[in-house]
C-alpha cells in the first residue's frame, strides 16, 4: 500500500497493491468521476496518466482503520504489473476537483425529508373540510446529487393536505396509530380525496379509539404543467409531473435544474418512510397507501414496482388500497381479449415492455427500481404478491377513461370493471395468512365510480381504518356476496363461501341449450363477430325467442345482446368468457331474463363451446 499527501487538500492518497498497475493509461473525465465501492473504502475512482513511483512508505493500517475519507481516491483490485503509471494533466484536475468535492461532501449537512419542512410556495389550492390543512412535504434528491442543505437545487417542495385532530390542531405522533395516505384522481383534486378520507373516518363506528386524533391522513398533490398558478407557482422549487405521468411514476420535470430527478413513486417511498420512523411515531401499527381511480393505477403500480418496507428500512407494515381504478398493470406479455388492434398493448403502464424510457421526451428515462423491472415478469409478480393489497370493486362503475395508449386498455377488457375481473383471473388474488404481509383481499361495494362512497362503506373502513388496528394481524374477511366470479374471494367469508355467483342460471332452452355465460363480440379489441348468423333484430328478442329462433336455423349456439339475436356453430376465433356483470341488459322481449351487453354476448349453447 503506497501513499501520498494531496497537494489540494491535505488529504492522503491511498493507492493499494505492491507496486504499479497492469492498465498503464486509465483515462477519465472530470464528469466521469464517481464514487465506487472497494473492500476497504468508498473511493473516488478516477483515472491516472503520471509516474506514480518513488511514493512514501506504505501507510500501515488495521481492520478498524477507515483507509479512504471522502476525499481520498482509492484504486483497487488491479494487480501490479512493471510499466509505471503517468498523471496526465487533465487527471490532475481530476484529482483536484474530486478531492475538493469530498471536502466538501464531508462538511455536508443533508436535507432530512418529511412533513412540514418544505418550503412553502404561492398557490391557490383550496382546503375544503375543517380538518384539512395544507402542509409542503421536503423532499430529498433520491439521486443523491444534490442532498446537502445549502445547495439550492436540494430544495424540492411538494404540496400536500394533512390532517387535523379534534381540536383543529396537528396531531401528536405519539398518539398516532395509523397513517392513510391517499392519491387523487385524473382530476387532481386532492382537497377532495383528503376531505372524502376524513368523512369515512369520522364515520368509523366502535370504541377502537379510531379518530382524527389517532389516525393521520395525508393526500399528496401531484401537479402538472396546467396546475400553474392554482398548484403552484412558477419559478418555484414545486415538483411538477407532465400531464398524468404521476400515476406511472415518472419523474419530474420541474424545477427544470432538476428535471429528471425525483419520481412520483420516490415521493410515495418519502412519505412511508416519514410515517415508518418509529422514533418519531412509535404507536402507528399500519401505513395504508391508497387511492381511487387513476389514484388507484398509482396505487397498483407502486406496489407492484415499488420497494419492499425492509427495503426501505421500516419495520412498520404497508398496505395498498386500489379502488376503482381504470386498469391495471399486467405481469404477462399475453392478454385476454386480442391484440390485434394495438401494437403498444404491453407498453407501460399497461404492461412493463418500454418501462424504462416510459415519459422520457418530458423528464428522461425512468430511473425507480429499474433492476427489479429488468429482473421481468416473474420477479415483479413476486413482489407484487408479497404486498398486502386490498381491492375496492363498485357494483355499478362500469365506465371508462380514455388517456394515454388508450387502446392497450381494451386488450383486458371494455370497461374498468371487466378489466379488473381479467386481471384477478390472470393473476388470482389469494391469503394464506391474514395476519402476515402478502394477504390480498377483495371487497365488492354497492356503488358507482364514485371514491367518497367508496370509503365510507364497511368495506372501506376496514381496509382503510380497522384492519391490524392494533397492530395484531386482524383482517376482515372479503365483503360483497353473492360473488361475481371464481376468482374474487381470496380471504372468503365462511359464512358466505360457496354461495352461487351472481346471475347463475341453470334453466334449460330451446334445443336443449343451457347458459354459458357473458362473452366478447367486435369492440375496440376484437374484430371477428362471435356468432355468423344474425335471424332477429327487434324488440320480442328474449333468450326464449332466440335461442328457437336459432334451433329452427340449424344453430347450436345462440347469442343475445339486446335486440340482437346471433346464431352459429362456433365462436369466432377472437371469442372470449368475461365476467358475467359485462352482460346485464334485461331482454326487451322479456324483463326478468338477460340479453347481453353493450359489445357482449349472453351465450346459450348445446355440447361443448
């Protein structure tokens, strides 16, 4: 080991081996500087040009010597070799300015990220509840390169809503025993989503203390270019996301000097992290991220994407809420209803095919946990699954939303709720232990799209509030009876398990023809009609009328959807089973039977489809 004190800084420069090195030029730039790791030290590797013998003795050192401060540049593992080695000029410089930016990094005081330590910026967004405040959450460059206190570029702001307790004050955290973080919608209304969170929870009956005074609610404001003005001011150090990039964790691209630098998910990771401190809340029992609608595409992409909390260093467990959302990220390149129509179906975020440069024309290449993406499919379902997850379905949200890739959604389904059922059936939801991470559960609510209804219901405040309240691993079981499909009761209900799912039929018609159940026709996926044979369009159309109608044709397969009757032998080759609730048109020849859907087939049949 061989040493010599640097002329710029009094630092020593420890050089390991015995004698010279076996790359006899090891050119870098300035820029090309970094810090690395080698088995004694952190160095700061950068290359030489200049004869580097003649050095002092070598410097002695033992297991509890920290051979490389900051600003000591280490070279290690090369085996020695005859040739000397030269500093070139350029490498000097290199040498200088890299041992002066290690000074510097020692004497660094590094911002600490957390609630109300943000610096606050002008906006107009509005607090619509008595218990709502709005409140800048600090940031932490998640880069690493700008972390210390008086670098102006480490001052990252993000707006948010927190809670207030009964007496219109800020909580104390050691009262707190769980913290609800929960995103906003397309709309980006998080003054709505905070004040909805609050309804639900001063709802919340029982005398489990469960309270404002016990639970803090937090709702992040992920605001894009149009919000200027209303979310916050420009020329300010904000974070902003370009259009509804957010949701898929891309990264910023405001304050434009750090443009590319903190992804939407890096945020989520901050505000867990903020709340998994147990110096700082010792009693919080549960961090519950969640959200509703394309809060809820956030919400099931940053737990599908996103860290583990032993990755994050907190021992406190972490479940996700994912009501309502519009689809879901898939861990397969195949997918349920055809391709044909969209050559970017697997794109993110519906699929994980261009993930990494995912936004990049507005902020650069994604950069959160690009090594899990890259490990595939497999691994991502892993840690998809050993996530808790809580699924809110509404029993009457059959819409959709037309963003960005609109047609890669289609190739799950037609609408959010026939995408959702397609997701669980690919990837079955399952609990093998409740009180463990990894149980995922699944709660079918009497609703529309509508968020606030969907966190006041029972459902709701189970998943959101009183699950594992005191920290003991209590779950309810699933809520929503009868089930829609084989595939949604992961954590059932022994009470209720095994009942006949919705809309089972078991009458027999013309020919012999018993149900099947509700099937795909042309949509927005699928360009092969189902059925060849159209005999009726009226209004006597019925699952009576038609199926004769197709007997007396010659047809063992009828179809109904509306006042279309279809006839046929097979299905079309594009031809798929969805859930049964995408058929739930009443016949208009007969009220108390089904024919079909919009874009769906009610199919009667004899022998086998």
């Amino acid at each position: 080991m061989a040493a010599k004190r640097s002329a710029y800084t009094g630092d020593v420069l420890l050089f390991k081996g015995a004698g010279d090195f076996s790359v006899e030029e090891l050119w870098l730039d300035l820029a090309m500087a970094k810090q690395t790791q080698s088995s004694d030290c952190y160095a700061d590797v950068v290359s030489t040009n200049q004869d580097i013998r003649g050095l002092p003795p070598p410097v002695a050192s033992t297991p509890s010597t920290r051979l490389c401060p900051p600003s000591v540049i280490c070279f290690s593992d090369l085996q020695p070799t005859a040739p000397p080695m030269r500093i070139s000029s350029r490498g000097v410089a290199a040498l200088a300015a890299t041992a002066f930016s290690g000074a510097a990094r020692a004497q660094c005081q590094e911002v600490v990220p957390g609630q109300y330590r943000g610096t606050a910026y002008a906006n107009s967004a509005p607090v619509t509840h008595s218990y709502s405040e709005k409140a800048f959450f600090k940031i932490k460059d998640p880069s690493g390169r700008h972390v210390c206190t008086d670098d102006p570029e480490s001052d990252l702001s993000f707006l948010t809503y927190s809670s207030l307790n009964t007496t219109r004050q800020r909580p104390r955290n050691e009262d707190l025993k769980r913290a609800v973080i929960v995103i906003h919608g397309a709309r980006r209304d998080p003054q709505n989503y905070h004040a909805g969170m609050i309804l639900a929870l001063l709802a919340v009956n029982g005398d489990d203390g469960i309270s404002p005074d016990t639970v803090s609610i937090l709702a992040p404001y992920f605001v894009n270019e149009a919000d200027a003005g209303t979310g916050y001011a420009a020329g300010s150090r904000a974070l902003v996301w370009h259009e509804d990039h957010w949701a898929g964790g891309a990264n910023n691209v405001l304050p434009a000097s750090t443009r590319g630098t903190v992804s939407a998910f890096d945020v989520l990771d901050q505000i867990v992290q903020y709340y998994g401190n147990k110096t700082q809340f010792p009693n919080i029992n549960q961090i519950v991220v969640g959200g509703h609608s394309m809060g809820a595409q956030m919400a099931q992409r940053y737990a599908a994407v996103g860290k583990t909390p032993e990755q994050l260093g907190i021992t406190t467990p972490v479940s996700y809420y994912v009501g309502d959302p519009n689809s879901m990220v898939w861990f397969a390149t195949t997918r349920p209803l055809s391709t044909s129509k969209c050559a970017t179906y697997d794109n993110y975020r519906e699929g994980f095919s261009n993930y990494l440069t995912f936004g990049s024309e507005y902020a650069g290449n994604m950069t959160y946990n690009t090594e899990l993406v890259r490990s595939g499919r497999e691994a991502l379902l892993a840690n998809y699954n050993s996530k808790t997850m809580a699924y809110g379905r509404a029993t009457r949200d059959k819409g959709d939303y037309r963003g960005a890739n609109d047609c890669a959604v289609y190739t799950t389904g037609k609408d959010r709720s026939e995408r959702f059922f397609e997701f669980v059936k690919a990837f079955p939801p399952s609990c093998p232990n409740p009180a463990a991470n990894g149980c995922h559960t699944l709660d079918i609510v009497e609703s529309t799209h509508d968020a606030p209804t969907m966190f006041r219901a029972a459902a709701g405040q189970a998943r959101l509030f009183k699950d594992n309240w005191n920290g003991d691993g209590s779950r309810a079981y699933d809520f929503g009876y009868p089930r829609w499909s084989e595939w949604d009761d992961p954590h059932p209900d022994p009470a209720r398990a095994g009942e006949p799912l919705i809309h089972t039929n078991h009458e027999t018609y013309a020919g012999g023809m018993t149900d099947r159940g509700c099937f795909s026709d042309v949509d927005n996926a699928q360009s092969v009609g189902s059925l060849p044979a159209r005999p009726y369009v009226g209004t006597r159309n019925s699952r009576s009328y038609c199926s004769n109608a197709c007997v007396q044709g010659g047809y063992r397969i009828a179809g109904m959807s509306g006042e279309y009757c279809y006839c046929g032998n097979a299905l079309g080759r594009e031809t798929v089973r969805v859930v049964s609730t995408s058929c739930e048109g009443p016949c208009p020849g007969n009220g108390t039977q089904i024919c079909g859907g919009a874009q769906r087939l009610s199919i009667l049949a004899t022998g086998d489809l």
